[in-house]
C-alpha cells in the first residue's frame, strides 16, 4: 500500500513547491556576498527583502507577457475562432475590473461567484477533513481496519468526482447537497491515505512514552498521534483541497445555482468565449491561493515536528 | 522484603515459527536507593531486559515485582530515560516536563505547584534556562537532561536509563554522569541504567550487573562496586579499588564473554 501512497504524494508536492518558493531562496542567497562586501551590513533588510521580491515577481511576469503577446499575434485575424487577450479586455471588461458587482440576481461580479463556489468547498472540505483524519487514524492505528478498509478505499479513490454526482442527486435530491457530497467524496481520499502513513510512522519511542505516562486513548489521540503526523495529514489536505477545487468547477457545471462552474456553463451556452476566459484566470488565482493557504497553515502547525 | 524484584524472567520473541530465547532465567533484586548498572555486550538483550522492567515488553516466564506486586504494565513509577531522548519535537522543553507532570500530579497538585515542580527538575538539570526551546533547537546533551528531568519529575519509585549517554561525547558524557551522581546523591533515587561503557558503570555503580553473550542471555556475575560516595573521577583515577571493579569488568566482557561476531 505504502507504494501506491508515495505515488500519490509524492508528485504532488514536488508540483506544488516548484513553484515561487523555490525561487526564493536561490538568487538572495546568490545576490548576499556581494552586498555584504559593500560594507552593508547596516543597510536596511528594507532592500534585501525588495530584491527578493523583485527576483521572484519579475520572472512570471515576464512569461505572461510573452504568453500574452503570443496568444494576440495567433489568434489575430477574421479566421480565429478564439478572442484575443485585447478583446477579451473589450467584452469582459466589467468582470475583469470589478468583481463585485451587483446587478441582479444573474448579472453578478465573478467574485460573487467564486465567494459561493468556496462556501461550498469550505463545507464539504471541512467535512473530508475531519472524517478523514479519524478514518486515516483508524486504519493507521489498527491492523485489521486497515486490512478491511484499505482495499476498499484503494479502489473508491479511484473514481472520478463527478461519477458520483448522479448517485448523490438521487439520494439527497437537492443541488446543493450533492454538490458539496461530491467535493467530500472527492477531498477525503488523500486526507484518509495520508493520515494513515502518517500515524504508522510514528516512531515507536512516542508510543513508549505515551506509554510510560499512561495515556488514555483520547490523550494519545490528541498529544501525540495527531502532530506527529501533521506533517503528513497536511500534505493529504493539500491534494484533497486541490482535488475539491477540481471538482467544485465540474459538478456545478452540471448542478447549475450561483457558482463559478455554472457561470462557465453559461457563457458557454450563450458563446461568451471571453468571459469563460476570464474565469479561468479565477478559478486558476483562487486554486493558487488555497493551495498555499493550506500550506501555509501546515506550516506553522507543523513547525516543530518538521525540523526533527 | 525486597524493593524490586526480577524473578526467574526468560523472555522468547516470536516471529513466524521461529522462536528465539533472548533471556533465560533472569534473577536479581535490588534494594531502595540502590544504583545498579546493567552492562554487556550489544545484543545480549539488556534494552530487553530494562523494558520487561519498565513494562513496555511482557515477560514469557517469570515474574517483575515492585514491592512486593507484580509489574505488568508500563507506567510512571518506573520512569524511562530513553536513549534517544524520545522527547516529543513539537512541544517545548517546558511542555516536554509539563506533560509528564499534568499526567501523573494533575489530579493531586494545584496548578501553581506543578509549575515549581517542573521549573525545580529543570533547574535539578541545569535546564531552565532553555525552559522556551524546542527540542530541535538544543544540543544533543541538553535533550539528554531534559530527558532526565522528565523522567525525574514523574517521581519514580525506580528511574529507569536505557543507555542514555550512548550518543553523547565524551566531555558532555562525563558532565551528565556527574549531574546524574549528584542527583542520586541528592534525591536517593533507585536507579537501573543500561550501558556498555566499563568506566561508567564503575564510576556510577553500586552493582554492576555483567550479562552473558545472548541467545539465551543470563546474568553472568554481579560485581559489588565499593567505592565511597560522592565519587571524584579524579581520585578514583589511581584509587586501587576503582582499577580492581574496572579490571574485573573488562576482563569478564573480553575473556570470558568475547562477543564472537566482531572477533
């Protein structure tokens, strides 16, 4: 089983670090001798920190503007079935500028909408979340949970998200339900598998001193079996609330309501190409930031049992 | 009556079908405030031995008895030194001592009185000051005191030391052997520790107990260190009954007991 889950992990950290972080680290550090022998030291970080910035700002920018300017030059011409970013900026103003606005309720900002789509994320993540560490903990904790269970959740995972939209509109017949029915089903998965790896590999010195202070089983669950695996119950969040972001866009395509997933639907069906682009760049922003949001948070839970 | 008492304990581990004897027929008691070393050599099944009297290992034959009641489970009045400190990374140094503390005096002492318990072990150790580190953050010997003032503040009837200089130097080694005859001295602890270093079982003991080669390891010779307390290390350097004790314990481990794998 441990192979299946390094699998799952593994390439998805590696994708998610690739990101601005790495760049960090790397050109301060390069940049760091020849200012300190400028006799700098008293300098303010003030301008270390905008150089930094500046390093890991400047690059990706640089790449949008070329996407940008290659995108307007390919879908130049009468024959484009594509808008070009300068019309797209045309026809999609209002919902590029202003992402609040009110005009109804159908004619509404795109921040409305992703507001709705993460509400629904919210509940149906906190939900994968909290069954999934007490599951995970469950089958990490007990051989025979894990010998029944395991098999069962290696082969639930692997079914698409929106697989289980029609099975959930069903039983709670009601949108909104189902919509937040598939995000959990979706999230808990990573969330279960993680945590398992997780309290598996608490080391078997923690168990001892557990057991030396006599702690009840409550007190063990919650001073040592749950941050010495935050490390891992983290990295199972972090797919599960990317996994949930994937699917909240795809079943509200097919649920309809107020989201962000509906309104592509929509401007799909009344050929507004740019809106749907706009979208996109949203939903692709807002992902972004819930990837790092639960990052960072794993971050500071997990400060002290990374380092060891 | 005896304080502790190990009686006629054998131990098997079994995997599969195969079935190993690592203890046979283990006997030794142990009076209050006795400081008993255990050495022999790696594998002999002495971390075996410390956990079937810690009670985080059954025994398969034979009987713990702690005044006279059997031991079957592990807990606070036979506090564990590990050797690997086994402090937990994510709590401070004072939260490492306050865990164990709220544990075993939550319900007796007021909140107040826990705090001067926990803030008197670390000051026992010389580690108060760090009171706000993690574990990450402090040298491998400062965990080691940390681990010994946790153990300390559990107020054992019996401290148990698995090897707990083991992956120290030799200056921070020397130091903690002399904060840890301190506090025997002070306290009057009962003490059993793990070792495999000749000077330091003979510095520290009262007894030393040698054990033979495994499998089916048993108590080879139990050597009386009469050495006055407190103990300098030195005088005892050229004291002639300090080369005796060290001279019988080598000889016991190199001639009579090789370990014949590294031969």
């Amino acid at each position: 089983m441990s192979a299946a889950l390094k699998k799952d992990t593994a390439p998805a950290c590696v994708v998610t670090l690739a990101g601005a972080p790495a760049g960090v680290p790397a050109p301060s550090v390069l940049q760091m001798p020849h200012k300190s022998k400028s006799k700098s030291s008293f300098r303010p970080p003030l301008r270390a920190w905008l150089r930094s910035a500046l390093s890991t700002v400047v690059p990706p920018l640089i790449t949008v503007a070329l996407i940008l300017l290659f995108w307007q030059l390919a879908a130049h011409g009468p024959q484009s079935a594509l808008p070009t970013p300068t019309k797209i900026w045309e026809e999609a103003r209002d919902l590029i500028v202003e992402p609040f606005f009110w005009n109804g309720s159908q004619d509404i900002g795109l921040g409305w909408r992703i507001l709705v789509s993460l509400q629904r994320v919210a509940i149906g993540f906190s939900l994968a979340a909290i069954v999934g560490v007490l599951l995970g903990t469950l089958v990490g904790q007990s051989v025979w949970a894990m010998r029944g269970l395991d098999p069962v959740f290696q082969v639930l995972r692997t079914v698409p998200p929106l697989a289980w939209l029609p099975l959930s509109l069903a039983a709670f017949r009601d949108s909104q339900p189902s919509a937040i029915f598939v995000i959990f089903i979706t999230a808990i998965w990573p969330v279960i598998i993680n945590t398992a790896v997780g309290i598996r590999n608490i080391p078997q010195d923690y168990r001892n001193v557990a057991q030396v202070l006599r702690l009840n089983q409550v007190e063990f669950f919650f001073k040592v079996m749950v941050p010495s695996a935050a490390p891992y119950i983290f990295t199972g969040l972090r797919i599960g609330v990317g996994l949930s972001w994937l699917a909240i866009v795809a079943a509200e395509m097919l649920t309809g309501g107020v989201g962000i997933g509906f309104f592509i639907w929509d401007a799909w069906n009344s050929s507004r190409l740019s809106d749907i682009i706009v979208a996109l760049v949203y939903i692709g922003v807002v992902g972004f930031l819930l990837d790092r949001l639960v990052a960072l948070i794993g971050h500071v839970v997990t400060r002290g049992t990374a380092t060891n | 009556m005896s304080y502790l008492k190990i009686d006629h304990v054998d131990k098997r581990f079994q995997r599969g079908s195969v079935s190993t004897e690592v203890l046979k027929d283990i006997n030794l008691v142990i009076e209050k405030g006795e400081f008993v070393s255990i050495i022999g050599h790696s594998g002999c099944g002495k971390s075996t031995l410390l956990n079937i009297v810690a009670g985080l290992t059954p025994v398969s034959a034979g009987a713990v008895l702690l005044e006279g009641k059997e031991v079957n489970a592990s807990g606070p009045e036979r506090a564990v030194v590990f050797q690997n400190h086994s402090l937990l990374p994510w709590l401070t140094v004072y939260a490492n001592v306050a865990l164990a503390v709220n544990k075993v005096f939550g319900a007796t002492r007021s909140k107040a009185e826990r705090h001067d318990w926990i803030m008197h072990n670390l000051d026992l150790v010389q580690m108060a000051h760090a009171r706000d580190k993690r574990p990450a953050e402090i040298s491998g010997g400062m965990k080691q005191r940390v681990g010994i003032a946790r153990g300390l503040a559990m107020e054992p009837k019996i401290l148990l030391l698995d090897e707990p200089f083991g992956a120290l130097d030799a200056l921070t080694r020397a130091h903690l052997q002399d904060s840890v005859m301190q506090i025997h001295a002070a306290l009057g602890n009962t003490m059993i520790m793990i070792t495999h270093d000749v000077d330091e079982a003979v510095l520290l003991s009262d007894r030393i107990v040698m054990m033979t080669n495994g499998p089916s390891a048993h108590i080879g010779e139990v050597l009386d260190v009469r050495l006055a307390r407190p103990r300098k290390r030195l005088e005892l350097v050229s004291d002639r009954t300090y080369i005796a004790a060290r001279e019988a314990v080598l000889k016991f481990l190199y001639e009579r007991h090789r370990f014949v794998e590294a031969a």
